[in-house]
C-alpha cells in the first residue's frame, strides 16, 4: 500500500500521557440541526478567564461535532452527547467560566460551522491537515489518530490490493479525502471510494458487501467491529496513516484560541485530560 504522510502540526504537542485525574462532569445537549443547542455543565469552576475573547453566546462555548464517533464522542441511550470530546470541552469551558453547549450535526457542518464563527470551537476527532489549516486554526495536539482498515474475515483484502478494491469511508473526513486522491498521490482514485454520511453507515455498506473495506479511525472502527460481531469484521493488522487531533477554531480568533489552548495544556498538566480518556479508554 501507499502510505500517505500524515501532516505533522509543528506546534503540535505529542501526548505523554501520564497520571490519573479526577473526573470533570460533562454535559451538554443533542440537537439534530446545527443552529440549536442544549445546554449545561454543572460542576464547580475554578479559575475566571482572564483573555478579552468573545464567544458566538455570552456565557457560552458552543462547540460543534459530529456525535458519531466513539469514542471521542457518541450520544447515550438519552440522546446525549458524550465521550472524549465532550468531556474535555467541557473542562475547558469551566476553566473559561463558560458553559458548553454541544451543537450535533454532519461532519462537513461541524467544520464550516467553526470557520464561518457559528460555533466557538469544534471538536469532532478532528485531524489537523494543510488543507485544513488554511480554513481553520487549530490548538496544540490531544491525541494521535491511527487509520486502519476493516474487512471482513476471511477476505481476500489486504493493505497492499486496496487499490483495486471498492473502500467506504465517511464523507469529509481524511480517510476520504486521502483515499479517493490519485495514485500518484498515495490514494486510490474516486472510481474506488465511496463516501456515507457516517462511518456508522459505510460499515453497514462493508456488512451488506457494497464495499470491501472501510477506512477509518482506529477507536471508531475496534467500536464498530464490536458492535457488529455477528457479521465477522476485523481490522487488518497495520496502520493505514498516522495524525493528530486538535481543536479548530475560527481562523484568526486570537484571543479565544490563547484561552482554549491555555485551558487544554493545563487540564493536560494537572491530569485531568487524562482521567477523561482513562473513562474511555481501557489499556491494551
Ligand atoms: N480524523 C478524521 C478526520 O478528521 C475523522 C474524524 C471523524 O470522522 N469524526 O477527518
């Protein structure tokens, strides 16, 4: 196969994820269309937010996302937004003295809605690119992404024969774009990928044999591959690509991106990121 080089952000901070932490409450609302919101973060706040930003809402820190993704975010069996994600920005926004409020909605939207200043961060499992970068900013780094590739058992795809079979993946997102770029440019060509609205949905399409293989994130696919036991899947050994997660932002928000940035390094420091992916994410 082709690796793609996964674009390395230069001020992006490689995690070494140390110690335990406490919890940080989480909250938020669901809604289906990007303009509504929910609401709330109950926990006890600690330092006042000293930057002069602005937020889209007085008070508020709306962030977009794309509650499809597990586990950095999903909705519970109440239709609530969860995971990661959502934990973390809701520790930042109660560093910020603000309160989260989780606008769910495509993975396309997700990104406009933080670049033409509808929401105030979005965060969505979000993979930093060049071509990203230059429609958004983005914070230091919180987690590495791993791209694999899940088949059926038993079939006959590997990493090295993918150019020459039908690849699902989720619209908008960098196993997309990566994979329906040219040979020429490590991908596979439009002819051989197909992109669904969720990841969700393209490993349906793997399930019912209208693709051969999905290309997703590591973390989604091992909860996808669980959550569809009874039809055999698994994810080839290998990495596909290698990337790096961050927060994007409106670009040129200056004064909201030093408080957010800020924020994110610090529940880093004091173990408090880290206590939020240890909930999610069980060792190897
Ligand atoms: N990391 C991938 C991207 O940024 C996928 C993210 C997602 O599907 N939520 O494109």
């Amino acid at each position: 196969m082709k690796k793609i080089l996964a674009f390395a952000m230069a001020s992006a901070m490689v995690l070494s994820l140390a110690a335990c932490g406490g919890g940080t409450s989480t909250s938020s609302s669901k809604s289906s269309a990007p303009a509504t919101s929910g609401t709330q973060d109950s926990s006890s706040s600690s330092a006042a937010p000293s930057g002069s930003f602005t937020t889209v809402e007085a008070g508020k820190l709306h962030m977009s996302t794309n509650a499809e993704f597990p586990p950095y975010e999903m909705l519970d069996d109440a239709g609530n937004p969860i995971g990661i994600d959502v934990e973390v920005a809701a520790a930042i926004a109660n560093k910020l003295g603000l309160e989260l409020v989780v606008d769910d909605m495509g993975f396309d939207a997700a990104l406009l809605a933080v670049q033409n200043g509808q929401s105030d961060i979005a965060m969505a499992g979000i993979t930093v690119s060049e071509d990203r970068l230059a429609k958004m900013d983005f914070t230091d780094s919180y987690a590495t992404g791993v791209q694999v590739v899940i088949v059926k058992e038993g079939s006959d795809v590997t990493m090295d024969n993918l150019g020459e079979k039908m690849i699902g993946t989720q619209m908008g997102t960098t196993g997309y774009i990566y994979a329906s770029d040219t040979p020429d440019n490590g991908g596979y060509g439009e002819d051989h990928v197909i992109g669904y609205e969720t990841g969700a949905v393209a490993v349906q399409a793997l399930v019912s044999g209208q693709v051969d293989a999905v290309i997703i994130d590591n973390l989604p696919a091992q909860s996808y591959v669980e959550a569809n036991a009874a039809a055999g899947l698994t994810i080839l050994e290998g990495t596909w690509v290698e990337e790096d997660y961050a927060i994007a932002l409106q670009k040129g928000n200056t004064e909201l991106m030093a408080a957010v940035n800020g924020a994110l390094n610090e529940l880093k420091a004091d173990g408090t990121f880290q206590g939020i992916v240890d909930k999610y994410i069980t060792a190897d």
